[in-house]
C-alpha cells in the first residue's frame, strides 16, 4: 500500500469495507477471499485480464450479484442488511455499454430521482449535463440520436442524479473509440475530484490503469495478486504472476486488444 | 348427414394422399396418421359429452373445468420455463381470466348453468385463455432478456422489479393480446367462425348465430385480458430475486 493511501485511510473512515469476500456461480467460484477498503474521496482501479472476475467484483458490492461468504460493509453495516433500493441509490455504477430507454436525455438524466417520486429541474439538469460535459442544448435530443461517447455521458450523468457517495465504472470506455476513451478518462478524473466520491473503476486496459495512476488492485484467477500504486507494482512485481502479467503475459493483459471485447 | 357420408367424404382425404403420392411428397403416412388421429379424438370427445352432458351435479362439472385449467397450465406452464413457478403461475392466471369471464357470462345471461353451455363454453375460454398466458410468458422472457442492460440500469439506479420491468411488462401484454384483437377486426371479412358456421348449418338464424358470435368474441377478449395482465404481473416479480437481481432461468 502505498503513504497516500495509508493517509487517506486514517483521516477517512473506510466508506466500503470489504472483508474476505468470495463469490461463487453455479458452484463455481469467481471471487476468492477479496478484502479490501475504499474510503470518501479515495480512487481505486481493478485490473485484471478478462474472466479474473473484476466485473463481478464490482456487481457485488451495489448486489447486482451476490456474494457466497464474507463482508461487504457500507457505511460500517453490512450490505445485505440494507434496503437494496436505498443502497443503489448512495452506489452509483456506469456499465461497460450504454443501454438507456428510448426518450430524450433530460428524460433519462432524471431517471434515478423518478423512480423515487422527484422531479430533476431543469437546472439541475443542466448542471448535470455541464459536468459530463454535454451542453444544456443535448437536453431535449433523443438518446438513439448520439453516439456511444455521448451516451456513455448521459449514463455519466444518470448516475450522478441520485448525489452517490460511491461511484462504480465498469469499463466505461471499452465500447468507445479512442479519441472518447480519453475524453471520459478526464471527466471521470474531474467528477471524482470535483464532487469527491469513493471511485472504483474496473478495467482491463493496462494503459488506462497507467493513466489513472491510482491505488490499483490486481485481479487474476478471483484472488487480489496485487495491490497498491500500479506505478510501483510495475517496477517490483511482488511475484511471478503480477511480472507476467505486466509483460502481457497472463491472458489477455496485453494492452493492444481491440477494445470493445468482453470475455 | 348420415354416417355413410361421412365414410365418402373422407374421400377427399384419399385424394389428397394419391397427390401426395404422385408427386412424391412422401406425405402419405403424416396424412394417414392425422387424419386417423383427428378421427379417433373426435369421436372420444363426442362420447365423452355426451356423458358430461348428462352429469346434473354442477360440482362435476365444476372439476371438469378445473382440469381443464390445469392442462392448460401445464402446456403454457412449459413454454414459460425461463420464469420461476411458471406452472403455477399459468394455472392462476388462466382460472383467474376464465372464472372473471364465466361470472360475467352467468351474470349477463348469456350461458346458463348446464352442461351444454358451460363445457364447451368453458373448453373455448380456457383455450383461449392457455394462448394468451403462453404468448405472455414467451415474450416477457424474450423482453427481459433482450432488455437486461436497461433492467440493470434501472435496477443501479435504484428501481424496484416494477420500475425495472415496466417496459418489458407492457410489451409482453400488447403482444400478448394481438391475436385475440387482431381476429376481433376481421372476423365476418376474413372468415366466418367455426362456432356460427356450425349454427348456421345447423339450421340457426344467422342473425341469432351472429348474437352468440358476439358474446363470444367478447368473452375471449375478456379472457384474454384478464389473463394476461395477470400472468404479466405475478411473472415478473419472480423474475427478481429477494436481492432484486434479474434472476431467469436458462432454459432446460
């Protein structure tokens, strides 16, 4: 673990709190004894080849999927003791692909406080749209009209409509072409920055993971093989896994895949 | 008719098996075997009521209609297998669609309590009722499915299975009833149903066939309904686990 994190995690108390999660799918297992923590503020990237269970991983903790064994904590109480719709409410996610109703985006923007009986203002909206970068006059444009890069925006924007103190991207960028990986990479950077969220993005991208520099965990096989600055990891790999798979060597590490590819 | 024109007019059937034969579609058997097996069936069915017909208990004939619900729940039970508990759910949706259209049918006047009005009556609304719930399931679990990463969206953002599935319900009940409304706008254009043809030959007024027509187009559109909104609605909750997650099932 690297001093910066150490530091935050002392001034902040930990806002999720993972202790040796596992996870297993038609009684097979994904995720093995993953703990960790992630606190206000903090940013936290999971790497890993595809089908190392990061996806999963991530889908545990607002419980799209279930764990099998072990804690997950939010806000110190454990999650399965919270009302699921609440805890969505607090833990955004942004999905690897877009999929938002047919209707315009100030329609879909205003989704989340909807579904709970609130009316997103047209103000509100248009902060919104302003911090994923989309000008207030994509209010009234149909979704089906732009592209995945703006797309990927509005369910940028979706997601922050409900105030969440956790933020979930799960390989935000992989269906978009590279000038708008870039662009998403930055406004991901300014949101977390601006609005202090516990972030935790998942990616396979070891480039994307360079880029963000951050407190990374490694992800092979369901079990965490490395965890700290991924600057540092790179120049001592801990051991003969986490060297290979920064040579390209593990299944799929290797950054020059075409993006878009899943599993 | 008598029965000897029945034998003679099988000859049409012996027709087309020669077609078939001449020009080698190799049919032959399929049409042997169908048309035996129609045969056979009617005839059972034509001995059967005349039995139930003579049943005055209505408590019989009240189990009749019951097994009748609970093959169809069975049939529509098995197209809907992606959906947890789907045979029951079939069951409940179709008892539910007919009994509301019964009640309504009794109340107005239009069937009275015997035998000859309520079993085949009955046996038309159930089978309607059965077509709809399968349609229903097939296309709920179709729209879930082709609908997961919008569900989930919804579901992240913290939606409860009504609000996550409320597209997916819709469509599945607009299609669900497109046949039954579909044959209501052509029906006398396109084709004269069987049930005022038979009236009709029989001897009946068509004015009188074309009343009894109309009671029963609506009463299946009725039971259509009824059994659709309620399959849709006890199917999608089971659709969602306890910790609303999309929970389908893969097909068997």
């Amino acid at each position: 673990m690297d001093n910066r994190n150490l530091l935050s995690a002392r001034t902040d108390p930990a806002l999720v709190s993972i202790r040796e999660m596992n996870m297993a799918r038609d009684g097979k297992t994904i995720l093995n004894g993953i703990s960790f923590d992630l606190a206000l503020g903090e940013i936290l990237v999971i790497l890993g080849p595809s089908g190392s269970g990061k996806s999963s991983l991530l889908r545990c903790l607002n419980r799209l999927e279930s764990n099998s064994g072990g804690e997950i904590l939010f806000e110190g109480r454990e999650t399965r003791t919270l009302r699921i719709t609440e805890l969505r409410r607090k833990i955004g996610m942004v999905f690897q692909i877009p999929s938002l109703p047919p209707a315009t985006v100030r329609e879909n923007v205003g989704t989340g406080p909807r579904l709970h009986g609130e009316v997103l203002t047209g103000e509100d909206c248009a902060t919104l749209l302003n911090r994923v970068g989309l000008g207030s006059t994509f209010a009234e444009r149909q979704v089906e009209s732009l592209s995945v890069g703006e797309k990927q925006r509005v369910a940028l924007a979706m997601a922050l409509a409900n105030h969440p103190s956790v933020l979930l991207l799960d390989e935000p960028t992989s269906a978009l072409d590279p000038t708008a990986v870039l662009t998403i990479e930055n406004l991901i950077k300014s949101i977390h920055q601006r609005l202090n969220t516990a972030t935790l993005l998942v990616t396979h991208d070891l480039n994307q993971a360079l880029r963000f520099n951050a407190t990374t965990l490694l992800l092979h096989e369901g079990r965490i093989i490395a965890k700290g600055n991924i600057q540092e990891m790179m120049r001592h790999p801990s051991d003969e896994r986490v060297r290979r798979f920064f040579q390209g060597e593990l299944s799929e590490a290797n950054p020059e895949r075409p993006p878009g590819a899943k599993k | 008719m008598n029965t000897l024109s029945l034998v003679f007019s099988y000859g049409l059937v012996v027709l087309a098996l020669l077609i078939s034969w001449w020009h080698g579609l190799r049919m032959e058997k399929e049409m042997v075997l169908s048309s035996l097996r129609a045969t056979v069936q009617l005839i059972v069915v034509g001995f059967l009521l005349e039995a139930i017909f003579k049943i005055e208990s209505t408590g019989y004939l009240f189990l009749i209609l019951l097994f009748m619900c609970g093959v169809g729940g069975v049939v529509s039970g098995n197209r809907g297998r992606e959906v947890p508990a789907s045979h029951a759910i079939a069951f409940a949706g179709i008892v539910a669609g007919s009994s509301g259209t019964f009640a309504v049918l009794f109340w107005a006047g239009v069937i009275h309590p015997e035998p000859r009005y309520i079993i085949p009556i009955g046996g038309m609304i159930i089978g309607n009722s059965m077509n709809t719930a399968s349609l229903t399931f097939n296309r709920l679990a179709a729209e879930l499915k082709h609908q997961r990463g919008r569900i989930e969206t919804l579901l992240a953002l913290g939606a409860d299975a009504g609000q996550a599935s409320l597209d997916a319900v819709r469509q599945s009940v607009k299609a669900a009833l497109i046949p039954t409304f579909d044959s209501m706008k052509t029906v006398g254009l396109v084709h004269l149903p069987g049930i005022m043809t038979g009236y009709i030959i029989a001897g009946g007024s068509p004015l009188t066939a074309v009343k009894y027509q109309l009671a029963i187009m609506y009463m299946l559109g009725g039971a259509a309904g009824l059994t659709c909104l309620a399959v849709a609605l006890l199917a999608y909750r089971r659709c969602f686990n306890s910790d609303l997650q999309l929970a389908l099932r893969l097909r068997a």
